[in-house]
C-alpha cells in the first residue's frame, strides 16, 4: 500500500518501496506508481547539451526554435527525458526492498511519442511487467516506463526498461 503525504512524492531516502522480493509477484502486470510533476528547463536542457556535445539549436536557441519550430520554443531532448527515468523509478518505490543494488540491464523498445516543450511539465509512470530469477543469482524486471507531458493526450516517451537486482550479496551479472 502506498504511504501518501499531499503534494508530496516518495524518495528512495524515505525507504519507500511499492514492494518487496517476496510480494513482488502480487505486483506483476500491476501500475507501481506515478511521480510528482516535474517542470523542464531550458537550464537543465543546456546542461544536458554541454555534458553530450549536442548543441542543436532546436534544444538551445530559445528564440530561432520560437521562428522556425511548430512548438512555440525550445524541445527537451529525447534522450534527456529516457535518462529521467532512474531519479523517476526512486521516486515511485520501484526497487524492491531488500535489493542491495539494482543495475540498469538495457531497453527492449523506446518509443518517443511527442516532443516534451522547454517549460512544460513531465511525469512518470511505471507498471511492472515481469520479474524474473537471473542467472547471475539476481532478478531481471520488467517495467513498463510512460513520461507524460502535463496537458497532452500522447505521452512523451514509452520505454521497456530492464532492471537487474541484487540482494543479499548474491553476485552479479
């Protein structure tokens, strides 16, 4: 069950956790949780472009995007709004209590649906697809990750993302 404080999201630092290793099965094929809304910034869109070297005017250049863009300005990166998921996935409680660490393990599909706008608001949802024994002694999921734009019908991004984890020092991949 989900502990809700109002206007508040939980945090991995508050021990939140949707469920556990044991349960997690009660959990499978079920919505984990959704996070707080998150505004997007054109600094944050900046930095993101300084630490990829991808300067593309679309992403930096608030007032040609205004000219030539079908938005009204500047677009998030598809690639900054996939790398929202991790800091997303603590907020929801998606490790397992227990795991001693998780590994991010890959993407089986990443669809971007729409362009997030610089100054809009994004958020995330997670549903839990499987959650399987792993060879290495883990357990790989499978998560149904959706970043919705606030106010728009067609999410930002789908992702099939692949966790692995670890508990009680069981190894690794």
């Amino acid at each position: 069950m989900r502990r809700e404080q109002p206007g508040r999201a939980h945090t991995m630092s508050e021990n939140f956790c949707a469920f556990t290793f044991d349960n997690v099965h009660e959990f499978v094929g079920r919505e984990i949780g959704v996070t707080a809304w998150h505004p997007v910034t054109q600094e944050q869109v900046d930095r993101f472009a300084d630490v990829t070297r991808d300067h593309d005017w679309m992403h930096v250049d608030p007032e040609r995007a205004r000219r030539e863009l079908p938005y009204g300005g500047t677009i998030s990166f598809g690639f900054y709004t996939l790398s929202l998921l991790t800091a997303f996935s603590h907020e929801v409680g998606l490790w397992p209590d227990g795991a001693d660490y998780g590994l991010n393990y890959g993407l089986n599909r990443v669809r971007w649906m729409a362009p997030v706008p610089v100054g809009g608001r994004i958020r995330g949802r997670f549903a839990l697809e499987a959650f399987d024994p792993h060879p290495s002694g883990g357990f790989l999921s499978t998560t149904r990750a959706t970043v919705e734009i606030e106010g728009e019908d067609k999410p930002a991004m789908v992702a099939e993302w692949l966790g692995l984890f670890m508990r009680n020092g069981t190894g690794g991949p």
